[in-house]
C-alpha cells in the first residue's frame, strides 16, 4: 500500500499518535534507563517500542546466541518547533542503548523529500550532542526492480544508517523541502543546538512526506567470546603477474543450496575458532571452504604466485593452454569473514543468489558518519546488517565487501568471497558486479590512503579472477533506475562510482575523485 502524509508548518496537530506499547521485556528494560539529560534539556519521556522483523532463515533459539536488537519507534506529528520548520519526529526521550540508527518508511519507491536531523544522548555521559543530518537519499541502494529480492514484498524505504555510538537517548525531527532534489554532497555533521525550538505555527508549503515513517534505533549486539575484532592491519603486497588474460568463468545465476562441500582450503589459513555452529553459519563458513578452513574468522593474504595458483585449483582440471597461462590477478588481500565481524546468520535469507560472473566493481560509502574507530568495525558491520535486513527487509547485507579507514576488508554478503554472489548496492546494475562499501561519509572528507589502497587491492584480486582490467570499460545492461531505462546497454569502467550507475552523490565526491587512482594502483597490482 502506498500511502502520502500531507502537511503544512501552519497546520498543527491536537492529538498525538499513541506508540504500541511496549514488551515487558521492553518495559523492563525501558525503566532500568535513567532519564539523564544535559543542562536545559528535558528529561526525555521513557518511550520504548520493539518491533523483531523475522527473514525465512529467522529462528528464535539462533537470533538469541549473538545478541542484538531493533526498537522501532512511530514518527509523531510535532506542534512546536516554529525555528526549523519540522513536521514530523519524536520529542526528546529515553530508550534502550543503541549505536545506530536510521529512519524507515512503507514504500520503497517513494523518495524523502526533505532532511532528517537526529540528536542523541551518549549512555556513558550523559550528554546530548548537537543535530546531526541523516543521509536521506539511500532508495538507491537495493536489489534491481524487478529482482526476486524486490519483489518479496519485505522491501522498505530508508534513509542511510547514522552510527551515533553507544546512546541511551534520542530526538528527532524532519523538515520537508518543496521542489527539493538530489543534496550536495555532506557528511553527518553538527548544524548548531536546539535554541529557539518552542511552540507556535510555521509558515509556508511543505512537500508531501512518506508513510509509515519511523526511527528504527540498532543494537548491532556483541560478536561471540573469542571472534576477530577484524585481525592485524594488512600490509601491501606488490602485484606480480604476466601473460595473456584468462577467459571469463561461465556459468548461469543461480540460488544455491546451502552447505556445498569446496576444495581444500590454503595452506597458512587462520586457525577455525572452536565452538557450536548452526546450521546457517555452517554454511555461509562453508562458501569459502576452497580458501579456508570451515569456521574461520579470516581469509589470509597471498603473494603472487601463490594467488595465481590458488586461480588455476579454482578454476579446477580441463583447462586449455591459454586459460592455464599465468593470469593478470593481485594478489590476494586478507579478509575478514562474517565469523570474524559476528553476523547472525539467522537474519539473512537461507540461500545464496549468484550471478555468472564479475565484470565490475562499484565502490560506495556508507554515509553513516566517520565517528568511528577501526576497533569498532565490525559493530558497525553488525549494525548495517541488521538494518538492511530487519530494517529495509532486504535478504542479506547489501554490500559484497566493506572497508574500513585502517584498510581492513571484510566480506558481505553471503556466499563466498571468491564466488559471483549477486548483491543488492546499485539499483539496476547489480547483475555481474560486485559492490565495495568503504566504511564513512566521503562528500567533505577525504577517505584515507589505507582504505584507498584496500579497494586497489581487493578489486585487482577480485576483478582478476574473471580476467577483467581494472583501467578499461566493460558493457553491462541496466536492470532500470533513474540514469539508464531497463534493457540499455551502457559502457562503464571496470571500477566505477556509484554515482555512475545511477542519480546519487554517493560515494561522496572525495571518494570518487580518487577512483582514478584506484584503477592505476589495481592495475599495477595485476602486473598490468
């Protein structure tokens, strides 16, 4: 159902919308929060909705064993705030700790016109901080229209996830903009406190808004006793590669049962951590079983050689002579697996959707901010998953690998980092690509050299494995958006911008500047 809140500044609301009640889990946990608040603010109303969205994989026993949590909470018709013009949001309040959040609407394809500004209360202080804007242009990342993953009925509409670090209080507000289009590109950064916000009617026309919108706030849980914090800083390895380029890998897309038996895993692999599995962990560990051991946390780095032989077992026997012939691939960077950065294999879908090879990377920020540190990754990863799938109802991460400012990598979705696994990152083109998140907001700040290096590197390995050179164009066809219609054929370079495949500032305008060199270092790693 699609549905359109209408409203106008100069109209005020009577009667507030009442919230579901909470759980009593819930309340219980509500009223063990103190409401603390900083120096002329009011003590936020203790006010705690859990809404538990389960995938077709979900089961009760496995969500329990690595905790983590999604509280959802109704937006609120406001008839104060005559200083920012908002509309919608909720008053200052007490909830259960968080780390991230990020807000939600019915329908998919609706665009918010307007800005969402969040402010929230840091548990170990005490403190509020200042507003912050929310990325609100996010639709663009998912599955293409007409996908299986689209079409599941499950989809929703979503801002970017904002991580905000561990806070136990939140306020919010959204200020609609007539005729607004596509932002500038900026990062989610303090715009001054909340002086001169009091009762009173605004002024003026505002844009209609979407419905159902609501503040999902993100507990990414804790990883499991003894699972990797991301492992040891990665070191460069220089690209050593010659001969003619491999043929391309064939093959059909495909969803996968789970569980398939690989080749044996490489000599050096991170010892497995002990301990029980389930079923669905079992399997996304066992995506990777031709590279590592099942249940280990890291995939560990190559040299070159050791790379393009590991390529010709890939690749397994029957080979021709020119398919045998030393390939143009990087060395393999060390990656983190799902084990490793502690995803609950319960929330994804059960099974894996491949497409028939990689002819492209598409690299992406995240836009929730730089707030964070390398240590708290994999929370951040953690928190990500659980709001692409509970949140936006997608099937899994949307991302087939993520990179920190310290350059670590760490795979995405399920289904094996070596494998063509169909993500759900740019909107239409998300058939034969790969999609590369670097962890942060990029559109005033630049990205770091580490994490700049880590994208060179993971693509040159990446695209290598399907013979694809990082410095040319390849042709993909467009499963629809809003730059190229269904069906188009379009030239694109090998790493590209998310921008390039569809109307959006993402990866920020600093990220993007810096693909050029990105393609020169992945070629140079491919001995190009």
């Amino acid at each position: 159902m699609r549905g359109i809140l209408a409203s106008s500044i100069g109209v005020t609301c009577a009667a507030a919308l009442a919230l579901p009640l909470a759980p009593p889990a819930a309340a219980s946990a509500a009223a063990s929060v103190s409401s603390v608040s900083s120096a002329g603010t009011p003590a936020p109303v203790a006010d705690v909705a859990t809404r538990t969205v389960g995938t077709a994989g979900a089961r009760a026993g496995a969500r329990a064993e690595v905790p983590g949590s999604t509280q959802s909470l109704p937006l609120r018709p406001l008839t104060r705030d005559r200083a920012s013009g908002a509309v919608l949001g909720l008053t200052p309040r007490t909830v259960r700790t968080f780390s991230l959040l990020g807000v939600v609407w019915d329908d998919p394809s609706v665009d918010l016109h307007g800005r969402v500004q969040v402010r929230t209360r840091a548990a170990s202080t005490g403190d509020w901080t200042d507003w912050q804007d929310v990325e609100t242009h996010y639709t663009q990342h998912g599955a293409d229209p007409d996908s299986s993953e689209a079409a599941s009925g499950k989809a929703r509409g979503a801002t970017a996830p904002l991580w905000v670090g561990e806070s136990d209080g939140v306020e919010v507000r959204v200020l609609p903009e007539p005729d607004a289009g596509e932002p500038e590109d900026v990062d989610p950064v303090g715009t001054g406190s909340d002086e001169g916000a009091s009762g009173g009617e605004g002024a003026g026309e505002v844009s209609t808004l979407p419905a159902g919108m609501r503040l999902d706030l993100v507990d990414p849980g804790e990883a499991e006793p003894g699972e990797s914090a991301g492992g040891a800083e990665p070191q460069a390895e220089p690209g050593e590669s010659e001969g003619p380029e491999p043929q391309a890998e064939p093959g059909e897309s495909a969803e996968g049962a789970e569980g398939a038996e690989g080749a044996e895993p490489a000599e050096g692999a991170e010892v497995p951590r002990t301990g029980v599995m389930t079923a669905a962990a079992k399997a996304a560990s066992a995506a990777n079983s031709a590279l590592v051991p099942l249940g280990a946390t890291q995939i560990p780095s190559l040299t070159a050689e050791e790379t393009r032989e590991e390529l010709v077992a890939l690749r397994g026997t029957g080979l021709t002579e020119q398919q045998q012939a030393k390939p143009y691939i990087g060395p393999r960077p060390s990656i983190v697996t799902r084990r490793g950065w502690g995803a609950d294999e319960s929330l994804r879908e059960k099974s894996f959707v491949y497409t028939s090879k990689v002819k492209a990377a598409f690299v992406h920020h995240t836009a929730s901010g730089n707030s964070y540190s390398c240590s708290q990754a994999p929370s951040l990863i953690r928190g990500f998953y659980r709001y692409h799938t509970n949140s936006l109802g997608w099937r899994d991460i949307g991302y087939n690998f993520l990179v920190d400012k310290c350059g670590r990598i760490y795979e995405g979705r399920a289904g094996g980092v070596a494998k063509p696994v169909k993500g759900a990152h740019t909107m239409g083109f998300n058939s034969k690509t790969t999609g590369i998140a670097v962890i942060g907001s990029y559109g005033s700040k630049k990205p770091s050299s580490k994490a700049v290096k880590a994208v060179a590197r993971l693509t040159a390995w990446k695209l290598g494995l399907h013979g694809m050179n990082p410095k040319k164009k390849t042709s993909l066809t467009s499963g629809g958006g809003n730059l190229y219609a269904k069906g188009k054929k379009v030239k694109m370079k090998v790493i590209s911008g998310h921008r390039d495949g569809f109307n959006t500032s993402c990866p920020g305008g600093k990220l993007h500047k810096k693909l050029g060199s990105v393609r020169s270092k992945a070629a140079g790693y491919q001995g190009r």
